[in-house]
C-alpha cells in the first residue's frame, strides 16, 4: 500500500464528545510539537531544508515555517472562542502565507523558537480549561457547522504530527540520516 505523500497519517477526523482522557493526550501531543519539529529538522542543510516534501509541495523550509503560523493563528481561536460569544474567525490562505519572503527563506531556528514559546503559554491555557470550555465555539466560514475547541484541540494534535511527518518522511526516503 502507497502512503500519500500529502497526509502520511491519513486526513484528519474527529468522532466527539472526547473523554478528559483523550483530551489530555491532544494536549501532550500540543505539547511536545515543539520538540519534535525541532528533532525532525535536526541537523538539515541549507540544500536539504529547499527540498519539497512531494512533488508540487513546500519545501521542508515552508513546512517548518507553516507550523508556527498556523498554531499562532490557531492559539488565538481558541482566545476569541473563550472571551467572546461564537466569534467569527478570519479565514487566512496558508499557502500565500508559505510563499511570503521570509517563509522561504528564514533560518528554522526563528520559527522553532516562535513555536516553542507560543506551545509554552497555549499549553498552560490548554491545561487549565473545563469541559464546559471544550465545548465554546466559532463560526469559521470553511466549516459552516462550526468549530468546537475540543474539536480545535484534536485539529491541531493533528496537525503538528501530520507536518512532522512531512518531515521525517523525506528524511527516511532520502536516507537523510
């Protein structure tokens, strides 16, 4: 069986209501995103970082820049759904977005640390909401039936692992070892 290149670990689904447990475990994975951006494009050169992920992809410079944007993006959701009534969020277009001058050229190591301390506070929050603030919500205009928190928290799970994955899938694939 073929892995699509796109989605190494498959699209992403969500089957609620989530337990505390599940809940829990999306935000370990939020937690060590960080870590493991870090480790996947430990020890990459500056050729290597310009490879695309898959033919037509980003490079794995852009995927590494795309994570911190997105869960910069991400962790102010989650603040607008928890201080206002069903906000409608902006919708961005992350691929202009990996296309900006500094997505395609920036040393990692600037994105690696943005993520590291956007992860630090957005955990701390993560940690610290109810139930009850699981289940707050926006509208965004791509998902018309809404977005609940818990259902954010396990996108973004996702999300992190899912470009990862990008990442190290090249690596293993070139022998970059």
């Amino acid at each position: 069986m073929t892995v699509d290149p796109r989605y190494p670990l498959g699209h992403f689904t969500f089957v609620g209501p989530s337990t505390v447990s599940q809940r829990s475990e999306w935000i370990d994975q939020v937690e060590v995103a960080p870590a493991r951006l870090r480790a996947a494009v430990s020890g990459l050169d500056e050729e290597q970082l310009e490879t695309p992920y898959r033919e037509g992809g980003w490079t794995l410079r852009q995927v590494a820049h795309h994570i911190p944007d997105s869960h910069m993006n991400a962790s102010s959701r989650f603040r607008l759904a928890l201080t206002e009534d069903r906000p409608t969020i902006v919708p961005y277009d992350e691929d202009q977005w990996a296309r900006l001058a500094d997505a395609r050229s920036a040393p990692v190591d600037a994105s690696l640390r943005l993520l590291e301390a956007l992860h630090e506070r957005w955990v701390l929050l993560l940690r610290a909401l109810t139930p009850e603030d699981f289940a707050r919500g926006l509208v965004h205009p791509e998902h018309p039936s809404g977005m609940t928190l818990e259902k954010m928290l396990a996108l973004y799970a996702w999300h992190g692992r899912h470009h990862v994955a990008h990442i190290e899938q090249v690596r293993e694939r070139l022998g970059w070892r």
